[in-house]
C-alpha cells in the first residue's frame, strides 16, 4: 500500500543509518513508494561508523538513542534502522520511536530457512545476524561473510565494478555447491548490487534494504489507517 505525501498527515520517517549513502538511500526508497522520509546519519563515512562500532559501541548507542528522543519531541512517530551493522550494536526494541530493522526481517525470514548465505559489511553485523537467527531458528546453518571493501566500493560510486572485484561472485557459486537455500544481503548498500547478484546466483535473494522499505511502509499505513 502507497501513502502519497501529506495523504493522512502522516509525519516524515526517520531514515536512521551508519553513513550519508545509507540514510540517503534509504529515504530515497521511501519516496519513492510516496513516503515522506528525512535522512539521518550517525557517521559520515564507512570508516568512521566502523571505528565508533568498535571502539566506542556504547557511545553510539547514546547517540542513537538520544537522536530517537529528539525526533520524537519533533513529532516523528516512526523510524526505519537502515544499518544492519547499526542495528547490531543498538538495542533498539525498546526504543523511544518505533523501529523497524534489520532485525524485523530477519525474526520473518529465517523461520522459513533451514540454511543461508549472509553477506554484511562488516564482521559486528555478521554477529549480530547470528544472534537473531540463533533466537529465531536455532537450527538454522548460517554461512556468513562480511566485506568492507565491497561496501567501500558501492560508496566510491561503481557498484558494478565494486561487485565484480569483490568475493561475492565466487562466494555465490559456493552457496550453490553447499545447496544452500538463499542469500541474505544482511547490508543495506548491498541493495546497489541486487540486479548483479541475481544474476549471478539461482538461489533465492533476500534483499534486506527492499524488505526494511516494504515493512516500514506497512508500518506507517498501519499507523495512519488507526489514526
């Protein structure tokens, strides 16, 4: 379901995201299923949100929550986490707005896996999706591959050159020899690179980026059809 802009005064989502690209993009997303979306970055580049995920998780976590607080006092009544390696560090289920995240796809999607390649951008977001898949499908086989390059390469400005350089075409090929039942790009820059993954791969792909913008706008027509 769209919600054109204005359409029931539903207020802009807040695009929350490690860098400028991802809470861009993810806004531009929005739009473009008639979304109002404002972006927000807690990092300026891949660089500086890995060093804060590492060095200083707990002060990222303030960040992102007082920023949650704010939006709210401003009259923000959702939120779209587009971070997968974000939302690894932030315990946002008890936040000040709702949240939908990386997280919420992953509690929908590997119920109906028994096995999956989970690509990320960074090794924090690869625990942080085992540590859902282990909450949600204890069984589930999880192979899962971060690459920072790939994900410096889509913001340099060629996610076609940045795909074909990366691992990700010969990690692909390997999924489906172990039979593997599909891939999860577990990173929101990844959604770039979708077209080329698909056709790459025969496995079924799951695009976390596209499904946090499917969830969210559900989320808000839910929210205004209640109002």
């Amino acid at each position: 379901m769209k919600i054109l802009a204005g359409e029931g005064k539903a207020p802009a989502v807040a695009v929350i995201a490690g860098t400028p690209y991802d809470s861009g993009l993810g806004a531009e997303l929005l739009r473009a299923r008639g979304l109002t979306a404002d972006p927000y970055a807690m990092a300026g580049s891949p660089d500086e949100q890995d060093s804060l995920q590492y060095q200083d998780p707990g002060a990222l976590a303030a960040a992102f929550h007082a920023r949650l607080r704010e939006l709210r006092a401003r009259g923000t009544e959702q939120a779209m986490l587009f971070c997968n390696s974000l939302s690894a560090v932030v315990d946002h289920d008890h936040a000040a707005l709702p949240v939908v995240s990386p997280s919420t796809v992953y509690r929908e999607v590997f119920p109906e896996l028994r096995s999956s390649l989970v690509v990320t951008g960074n090794a924090h977001a690869v625990v942080g999706v085992e540590r859902t898949a282990w909450q949600v499908s204890p069984g589930h086989r999880l192979l899962g591959v971060s690459d920072p390059a790939l994900v410096r390469g889509i913001e340099a400005g060629d996610p076609a050159a940045a795909f074909e350089t990366s691992h990700l075409p010969t990690t692909l090929r390997l999924a489906e020899r172990l039979g593997l039942e599909a891939v999860v790009l577990a990173c929101t820059h990844f959604t770039a690179v979708l077209p080329f993954v698909t056709a790459s791969c025969a496995l079924p792909v799951v695009d976390v980026g596209s499904r946090l913008v499917e969830l969210t706008g559900r989320a808000v027509a839910d929210r205004t059809l209640a109002a």
